[in-house]
C-alpha cells in the first residue's frame, strides 16, 4: 500500500547507495566493452576510450538500469529496500520521457554538489529539482 508521505532525504540517499552496488557491475561491464572496442591502454597518460564517448556511455546505462526499474514498478532495488516508490503525479507509472528526463535533472542536480536533492529540505512538498522538472515524486511505501 501506498501512502501520500514522501520519503525523506536521508532514506533517499541510502537507497541510492543500495543501487550504487547495483550500477558498478554495470559499468564495469560498459568499460570493458569499451576496451574491447577501443583496444587497451598503451600509456596512462593517453587513452584509447575518448572521456567523453566513456560518460555518454555511462550516462546511457545509467538511464537505462533506472528507466527499466521504474517502468516496470516504480522502483529499483534499493528503493524497495527503503520503501521508497516513483510516481507520476498524476499517480500512475512514470512515462519514458519522464524517466529519462528525471535522470538527466538528477545528474545535473548531483553535478551541482547535489543541490537538487538539499533543495527537499526547503520546498514546501519535499520534492527535488528532478521531482518538479519530470512530474514525478517519490512516496513512502507502507509495510506489508
């Protein structure tokens, strides 16, 4: 069951660690395809993998991991772990658009030494930078 109180930062941020475990992997993965790709590194000082087609990569799987999570229930991982759900809010599941925008804003929120996420603490309804911009929030999930 679904209740109408949104989570705070804190529980936020510890599902965000839980899922940090979960991306690593997914990364790794990202970069040794890369490699694969580009051929190993000769000297450190010049990589084969240019800086920014790594990010965009990243970024990509990034999106994607979230994207799947959150169409299909509304929650990672470690978002289950903490009870934590994304909807609409109109209520319903976020659309596509709506998660990929939402990870853009979100990495643009933490880019900014995380602004986006402290900014909960001084709106009125709690929400994010990535909550106002995509249409979504994040709601409290009561126990079974």
């Amino acid at each position: 069951m679904i209740t109408h109180t949104r989570p705070g930062l804190w529980r936020n941020l510890l599902a965000m660690v839980y899922d940090t475990f979960l991306i690593a992997p997914l990364l790794m993965a990202n970069s040794f395809i890369l490699v694969s790709l580009f051929g190993p590194v000769e000297d450190i000082s010049s990589p084969t993998i240019p800086g920014w087609l790594m990010q965009l990569t990243s970024f990509g799987v990034i999106t994607v991991f979230f994207t799947v999570f959150w169409r299909k229930s509304g929650q990672t991982l470690g978002m289950q772990a903490w009870r934590i759900k994304l909807v609409a809010t109109t209520g319903d599941t976020p659309s596509y658009r709506q998660c990929i925008l939402r990870c853009m804003v979100a990495t643009l929120s933490l880019g900014l030494a995380g602004l986006g996420y402290w900014w909960s603490i001084f709106d009125p309804e709690g929400r994010r930078w990535h909550d106002r911009v995509s249409g979504t929030h994040l709601v409290l999930v009561s126990k079974h």
